[in-house]
C-alpha cells in the first residue's frame, strides 16, 4: 500500500481514501478518492517516469478515434513511476458497437510501419523503428526478437526455430504481392482492455501501440474469446478485411502466443507449437 508521505506528492489535495484495484499484471493499480472525484492511479515501483511514455502516447493516438481515460498526470515518486487517470465507471454496452469503434482505430493511418519511439523498459521489448515492409517489421521487430528472447529463457528449441523459419517464408511471400496499409493498431486487444462505460460507449484500455496489419488486432480479438460475431461483423461493414482473413489468424497469433511464452513459461508452448503446425498445414490464398 501506498504511504501517506507518497500520496501527498501526488497533484491532488484532499485525498480521502485509496483502495487497491485490478490493473493487470504488470502495474500496481489503485482508486484515489478526492473530495471532488475519483482517479485510477497506475504504479511500476522502481522504474523512472519514462517508463508509462508508451502508454500515455498510446492514448493520446486512439483518443481521435475512441473513448479511452483521460490522462491527468504522470512522473516519479520515490523512485517509483506513476500514471494518473480520470475514473471511469464502466457499465454494458453493444458488441457492434466495440466494432464500429475498433474500426475507426484501424482507419488512422501512417506513412510507414512502426512508431516514433521503442519501448523496452516492459518485459518485452518493441522496437518499433519505421519500416516500408510489413513483413520486415513483423519479422525482424517482433517474431524475432520474441524467439531469440525466448531462447535466452530456455524456451526455444529447433522444432520452432524450423516452424518459425517456414512462417516467416510464408509470411515474406504473401506480403511480396499483397499491398497493406499501416494502421493504427491497439497492440493488445483482448477482452480485458476493452470495456464500455455506463452509456453504452465502448472504451479501449492498456494501449501497447504502433502501426501495423489491421489483422494482428483482430487475430488477438480471437485468442482468448470475449468478442461476439456481432463484433466482427459491424467491423467489417465499416471497414472491410482482405479475402482470406481467417487463414492468416494463426500468423498474428503465433506472435501473441510466443510473447505469453516468455512471459508464462511453457504453459503456454503446447498452444503454441500447435498454432505453429496450424499455419502451416493451411493453405493461404495471396488474392487481393
């Protein structure tokens, strides 16, 4: 729990009282209570302020295109880095609706892939350097960097290495006659960083991100579950997906998949290893 002498250093007055909420696995999250109103407050304890850059630069690139909490303040108190958000009371909302907004996110485009800064202050590092090549940047800045991360864990081996290598072959292939777009992507879109709030408007939360293929959000949308056939459908009418999407699910996922490995261990290797054999016992259609 946080001292008062911590609290005090926060740009608040009034405080009446703290409690300890859920905020993932990496940040110790509380609520703080004013006089006046209520504030979710994220801390990395010895980490420098720098460390919540990313995500603060993540909302502000969504918020044009999506609700997401206001940012009310950040820095570093007794070493530890802090992130200071608006409230928000969450309610129920329409699964069409979460589409139609995620959507929009993907309408925000860039020249290039990538993003103007790296972040590597978090357990997995994002090298996030601008490249022309979709299939350069999703190589070489991340399935890469996770495999050899994984290595470093002893949780690689030569049957990946081999599978990962015939991925990336495909992967080149497609992308050498299949044009994308860079899009802004949320970077971890499952369903414990969506929401809505009291209104029916769909939140997005915990943003990791960069611009990239549409289709790796969406591939993530489907790891997990939590998302409905309404959702997949009002995203589509909006903003259409290339023919043969499904096919290319596991590419994305595998990406996912390996980061929970060096995250979790080898609870997570067998889905992987069978995401792995998935993609390439498939066919995949490169049709525009």
């Amino acid at each position: 729990m946080l001292t008062k002498s911590w609290l005090a250093q926060l740009p608040l007055s009034e405080i009446k009282r703290v409690a300890v909420v859920s905020g993932g696995d990496i940040n110790q999250a509380y609520r703080i209570d004013t006089v006046q109103q209520h504030y979710f407050l994220k801390v990395q304890a010895q980490q420098q302020s720098a460390f919540f850059e990313h995500e603060q630069e993540g909302l502000k690139l969504l918020a044009p295109a999506v609700r997401v909490p206001q940012i009310i303040a950040s820095g570093e108190i007794a070493g530890d880095a802090y992130l200071l958000l608006e409230w928000l009371d969450l309610g129920q909302g329409d699964d069409a609706d979460l589409g139609r907004a995620v959507a929009r996110v993907h309408q925000q485009h860039a020249a290039q892939f990538g993003l103007a800064h790296d972040f590597i202050a978090g357990k997995l590092p994002k090298y996030n350097h601008w490249q022309n090549s979709w299939a350069d940047f999703y190589i070489e800045q991340r399935l890469m960097v996770l495999a050899d991360l994984a290595r470093r864990n002893h949780y690689w081996n030569d049957s990946r290495q081999q599978k990962l290598q015939q991925l990336c072959q495909r992967i080149r292939a497609y992308f050498a006659t299949v044009p994308v777009t860079p899009s802004l992507l949320h970077g971890d879109l499952w369903a414990g960083n969506v929401n809505f709030l009291q209104d029916g408007t769909p939140v997005l939360l915990d943003p990791d991100v960069f611009y990239g293929d549409r289709e790796m959000d969406l591939a993530m949308t489907q790891l997990f579950g939590g998302f409905s056939a309404a959702f997949y459908q009002a995203y589509n009418e909006v903003y259409p997906l290339r023919p043969n999407y499904e096919q290319r699910v596991a590419w994305y996922q595998t990406y996912y998949l390996m980061a929970h490995l060096n995250l979790f261990g080898e609870t997570y290797g067998s889905a992987l290893d069978r995401t792995l054999r998935q993609q390439l016992q498939s066919e995949c259609s490169c049709e525009l």
